[in-house]
C-alpha cells in the first residue's frame, strides 16, 4: 500500500469505530480523507477531533434536543479545524479515550492508534 492509502483506511477505520457514526463509509468519507492527507493533517490530530467530537455529542445536557445523526465524517472537518488552531495535550486524548470506553463499556470508543 502506499502512503495515502494507509492513511485513508487508517482514519476511515477509526471513523467507524465512533459511536454514533455510520458502520460503512462513502465515497464522500473517502474524498473527505483524502482532503485531509493533501493537507497534511496527521492521524493523532484526526483521532482527536473524533474523539471530542464524539464526546461533546455523548456528554451534551439530555434536556436539549437531541441531535441528528452523523452520516458523514465531514461532520468532524470543523473540530480537525479547530484542534489545529488550539491543540490539546496529548493526555486529554487519553482522557477522552477513556470516557467514551466507560461510557460505552466496549472498544466502539475508538481504538488507540498505533
């Protein structure tokens, strides 16, 4: 495989590990990625835009309405955005790890990227 395409089946793969996002990806989710690696955006700074995209999804207050679902992973394109201007430390990754496995008891949280 090459680079790119280690990449794409690397963040897809997480991708579909989210709670709360479609068990099979688009054509679309895969343009998307590839957007993504000619940006050169690397895989920890996308795992933790799923991470605390999903989490702020699951935490969100239940009196508010309830979302409509994810069905693209372009829904996460903004949070990549905004972890490139503000950054969070590499614990808070494995802080939100953590939360989205406690909440979900099983490794539907994401897996660890190697």
């Amino acid at each position: 495989m090459t680079d790119i395409e280690d990449f794409v089946t690397d963040v897809l793969n997480l991708y579909r590990q989210l709670p709360e996002t479609p068990s099979r990806t688009t054509t679309n989710d895969r343009r998307s990625t590839i957007e993504l690696y000619k940006r050169g955006i690397n895989l920890s700074t996308i795992e933790a835009a799923f991470l605390l995209g999903s989490a702020r999804r699951l935490f969100r207050s239940p009196e508010l309405p309830p979302l409509s679902p994810i069905r693209s992973l372009a829904y996460f394109v903004p949070v990549i955005q905004e972890l490139l201007d503000n950054p969070v430390p590499d614990n808070y990754v494995g802080y939100l790890r953590m939360k989205l496995h406690s909440l979900h008891g099983h490794t539907a949280a994401i897996t660890k990227l190697a």
